[in-house]
C-alpha cells in the first residue's frame, strides 16, 4: 500500500542512479510510447538512458520531480511504490532529488 506521507513529486529518489542500465524495459513495455532517443540497447536488452545521473525522462524544476512519460511509463516504474522497501532504499542510496548523486554544483557526478 502506498503510504500518503511520501510524495514523489518532491523526492523523486527511485529516478537517480549512477549506474547507465539502471532502469531495464521489459516485455509489457513493447507497446509504450517511450522516445527512441531516450532509450539504449546492450546485449539484446533494452533500457532507459541515465546519462545525466538520472532517467532522461525526469523533469527537474522548482523543487519538483515530474516524469515527463508519466501515461507511457515503463512497468518497472509502474510497480514502484512510494513508502515501500524499495523506496526507502532508493531514498538512502540516491537522496531526496538526487542529493546524493549530484555533485555540489548540481550536477550529475
């Protein structure tokens, strides 16, 4: 169950990571409408680019965290919950909007 205390649009912590095959598309992603562009593929695996220190989909602005393919987002995003495990995690690995990931200039390390 979602806990109504976390709101993503503020932490955006599970759209950070360093790591460039952070986020890997899956078969029920097939049929969205992600741009091209916006996507790499390495030994028969599609996934989501992270160039900057987060997904290229990721909106950052006046404190908030949009995705900008929120109705085509891929299912692993559509699992993620807020307040669950994996968020916590997220929230301590990567930082409220990516604290821990950008450097002190604000950009992705």
């Amino acid at each position: 169950m979602t806990d109504p205390a976390y709101d993503c649009v503020s932490c955006g912590a599970c759209c950070f990571s360093r790591h460039p095959r952070y986020l890997a598309l899956l078969p029920y992603d097939a049929s969205r409408s992600l741009p091209a562009d916006s996507l790499f593929a390495e030994g028969g695996q599609t996934y989501v680019k992270f160039d900057c220190g987060h997904c290229v989909h990721l909106q950052l602005g006046d404190g908030k965290a949009v995705c900008g393919v929120y109705e085509d987002r891929p299912e692993a995003c559509r699992a993620f919950r807020a307040g669950s495990f994996e968020c916590g995690k997220a929230r301590r690995a990567n930082g409220i909007l990516g604290a821990n990931v950008r450097t002190p200039e604000g950009e992705a390390a």
